[in-house]
C-alpha cells in the first residue's frame, strides 16, 4: 500500500512539474523555390516548435539534362556535370559565405544536387539577409519558418 501511495505522489509531483514522461516533438520543415530548371530548398530543425533552430541545410537542384539537351551522353555528361558542380560550389560558397568544405555534390539523371549544411546559422543569416531579416530572438523554429515562408513553400 505504501509503494501504491508513493508511486501516485511521484507521479502527480512529476506531472506538476511538467514532467509527464513525454518530450517535446521535434520541429522539421522543408522549404523550396523553383525558377524554370533550378529548385532551391532550406531544410532545418529545432528540438521543438518554440526552439532556436540547431540544423539548417541550404539544397540546390540543378536540371542540368534539361539545359544541356541531348548533347552529352554518358561519361562526357558525367564529367560535364561534375565540373559544373565544382564551379557552382565555389560561386554558392563564396555568395552565401559558406565554406566550400560544408557543400557536397551528387548528380543522378542529368541533374546536379548542392547540399550545403549551414554550421554558423546565425552568421549565414546575418550575410544573407535576403532570406529573411532574421536577428538572435527570431532564431525560433516557427519564425524562421514564417520569415523563410514569405518567399518559400514550406512543408
């Protein structure tokens, strides 16, 4: 009986403290742009909706197979797409201030995928304010979410 009482007054202690055993969802959302052959995505995380995001990824799909045509085939295109993606490494890198060891670069049926992982989120929000005129308070998950939104869909 006494085990009863004290497991219900740890239980009812824990849940007036906020403590009810569950953790807080974590926050993801996926935002993106097209303009004709080209796709933009801000991908980013918080540990909840009402946290400052800790993961952010800035994703450029280039369909390059639409651009180019029928012109390249096999090896040629492969190797067209990778120098091409070198080149796009370092302009993104050098226009966003990311540094050009935090990209990598795939490609797969003609088009080419820049993945950039933003370590310095504020420092990239500061440079680029294009993507919204985001400051240390606004760092939260759902108002990088609304400002991204303003020029993105966002998922």
């Amino acid at each position: 009986m006494k085990k009863g009482i004290a497991a219900a007054l740890l239980a009812g202690t824990m849940l007036l403290a906020g403590c009810s055993g569950k953790e807080a969802k974590a926050a993801v959302a996926s935002c993106s742009t097209e303009q004709g052959v080209f796709k933009m995505t801000f991908e980013f995380h918080a540990p909840a909706e009402d946290k400052p995001i800790d993961q952010m990824k800035l994703i450029f799909d280039m369909d390059m197979k639409t651009m180019l045509g029928d012109a390249l085939t096999g090896e040629a295109m492969d190797s067209a797409l990778k120098e091409i993606g070198e080149e796009y490494t370092s302009e993104y890198a050098e226009q966003l201030g990311i540094p050009e060891e935090d990209f990598t670069l795939a490609s797969k049926d003609g088009t080419i995928t820049l993945t950039a992982n933003i370590k310095d989120i504020k420092a990239f929000a500061e440079k680029n304010q294009e993507f919204g005129e985001l400051k240390d308070e606004d760092m939260i998950f759902s108002k990088v979410k609304e400002e991204i939104g303003k020029e993105f869909t966002c998922e």
